[in-house]
C-alpha cells in the first residue's frame, strides 16, 4: 500500500498534505542513466527560515508528510550524514512524518551511523527511493545486492522504513526495459509504486526546447508505466496543487511545483512559480498567480471528465511551459 493510500487512509482526503524536497547533498559518482542533476554546489542558505514555513504549513492545517534530502545518493558520502546531525536541519525534518533519501544501494553498505542518526530523529519512517541504474538493469548479481542493502537497512531500522524504486525519465523506454523494471518494484518497492524525476528539468545549461521533448517523452512512458502499477490509484485522483503542494529548496529559492498525471512534480524555473520569500503568505500569494497560468488548453477540456483534476493539479501551467499535449493524447499514442 502505498504511503499516500495510507495517509489517505489516516487522514481522510488528501487534503493539505505539504512536502518539501532540500537540495542540499552533494558528490555522487554513480551512473543512473538520464541524470542531469547539479552533482556539487548543492546548498541551502536559511534553514531556520524554511523551519518555520513548515511550521507555519502546520498551524495553517497541513500535515507535513515528506522531507527529502537530494538530489545525490545519500549513502554515497558521510558528509550527507553530518547534515543530517545538524540542529538546523534536524528542526526542519523533525516537523515532517518522513525523512525521504534518495540512493542506489550498490555494493557494501553500512547504515550503523543512519541507524544512530535516525533513531535519534522524531519522524515516523525513512522512504528510501532506490534509483535503478539502468546499465545493471539485467545482472542478476545487481538485483541480488540491491536486496540485500534493503533487508539490512530494514533490519537496521527496525523496520523504520518504506523502499520506493525510482527511476529518471527522458528517454523512452523499451517494452524489454518496462518488463525489468516491473520485476523491481514487485520484489523491492513496498507500496508497488515507481517514483520518477525529470533531472534536465533542473538543469539550467538545457535549452527549454530539449526540457520539452523530454517530458514528452516521458508523458509516453509514464503512461506505459501507469498501465502496469497505478491500478488502485489512477493518474486523476483528488491531489492537488493546493492540497498538496511540494515545495523546493535550492540555495536562497523556494520553488511551487504544478504536477503532472501520476502525482509527479515538475521543477519549472521561472520566477513566476518561485516564492519571494519562503512563508505561508507569499505560498498563496505565488499560488494565486499561477493559478492565472492554469486555463484549460484544448477543445476537449471543456467536456472532459478529468477536468477537475486536471486544473487542480496546475497540468495546464505545465502543459502552457513546455509545450505538452493532453495526457490523454500522450497515452493513446
Ligand atoms: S540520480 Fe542521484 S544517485 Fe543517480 S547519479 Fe544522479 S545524483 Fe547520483
Ligand atoms: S485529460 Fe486532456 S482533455 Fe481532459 S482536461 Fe486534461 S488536458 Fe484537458
């Protein structure tokens, strides 16, 4: 079951359920294929600020879900385990039900440190998202490591914790590619979902035409995708961009993110989508203006069904900035 059907157990409706994603970890030397992402440099000026946003999120309703630390394998290096020992980190990821970490979970691990560190921390579960690395996708040697990192992190945290498989989108993805994966997520990931990131989309060196394709590319695939996992939840459920917003940190900046079908987040780095300062107020004052950005874009929005959710979810800000089609449409191709 997956954590979101579980909050939506918990909670009801998924109404005003916060995340927040810190791109603070640095040094990564693995090869996950289609990453783009800022490997160095990767740092957060005011965590004293961005405590008490969530702590203003919380007194205004939202339950703080995930905190992620990214965009690197966290296990890679131990400096991303000093950061997690810091007090002004440690006040911002405390306010949240989870602490999410992004990793490979190649060759020898060992998670004693994580275990001190997470035990002393106060959320609830680590969701630990496993990027596939697509190059290893077949050995079976690869597959065999990957359960065995998982089963001592789990026996680590004593079961403290919920594996995700994750993998960047970009390029399309063969039906042979579609079918290992799939074997993945059924014997790793808890919740049988798969978590994608669109890496090009934060890199600024890509021209905004090549964003495009990429994430029409990935529209294709992530309909591919949907057909095999998403069966208990379909692309248009009642998350939105207001219930649910993500919120990301880079350096001083504060971005809100509209979402793609599938409850994917798209990064657009543009000033309108970009808190001026990072509170609660300037979080509805920045959701007001890109709501302005949010008119449905085709003939057929009119009379279709998904329409509600489709708005909700700012599909159309995304949809206005890259130059996407209907969801629908990148389905039936
Ligand atoms: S996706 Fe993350 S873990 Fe993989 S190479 Fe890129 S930064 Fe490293
Ligand atoms: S599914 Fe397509 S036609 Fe329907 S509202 Fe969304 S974008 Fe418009």
């Amino acid at each position: 079951m997956s954590i979101y059907t579980q909050m939506h157990d918990k909670y009801g409706s998924p109404t005003h359920v916060a995340e927040f994603r810190l791109f603070n970890l640095n040094d990564c030397f693995k090869t996950c294929e289609s990453c783009f992402y800022k490997r160095s440099g990767n740092q957060i000026i005011d965590y004293a600020q961005i405590s008490t946003f969530a702590a203003e999120l919380s007194s205004n309703g939202y339950q703080l879900e995930t905190c992620y630390l990214l965009p690197t394998d966290f296990f890679e290096n131990s400096e991303n385990l000093k950061l997690l020992e810091r007090e002004d980190i440690q006040a911002v990821v405390n306010q949240f039900l989870y602490l999410g970490v992004a990793c490979t979970l190649e060759g020898e691990t060992d998670f004693t440190k994580f275990k001190e560190i997470i035990n002393k921390l106060q959320i609830k579960e680590v969701e630990v998202q496993i990027n596939l690395i697509m190059e290893k996708l077949y050995q079976d040697e690869y597959y065999r490591e990957i359960r065995n990192n998982v089963s001592k992190l789990r026996s680590a945290l004593d079961g403290k914790c919920v594996f995700n498989i994750a993998i960047n989108l970009g390029q399309p993805l063969s039906p042979k590619e579609l079918e290992r994966i799939e074997f993945f997520v059924h014997n790793i990931s808890d919740d049988g979902i798969i978590e994608i990131n669109f890496t090009f989309l934060y890199n600024d060196l890509i021209p905004k035409k090549i964003k495009s394709k990429k994430l029409r590319n990935s529209l294709k695939s992530m309909s591919q995708i949907g057909k095999m996992y998403n069966s208990v939840e379909g692309p248009y459920n009642e998350r939105t961009l207001l219930r649910k917003p993500a919120f990301i940190f880079k350096g001083s900046s504060c971005h809100l993110c509209p979402i793609l079908p599938f409850d994917e987040y798209v990064f657009i780095n543009n000033e309108n989508y970009q808190l001026k300062k990072a509170n609660f107020i300037e979080f509805l004052s920045t959701f007001a203006t890109i709501e302005k950005l949010n008119e449905p874009t085709f003939d057929e929005c009119e009379e279709c069904t998904n329409l509600k959710t489709c708005h909700g979810k700012g599909y159309f800000m995304a949809v206005k900035e890259f130059e996407l089609p209907c969801f629908l449409e990148a389905s039936y191709e």
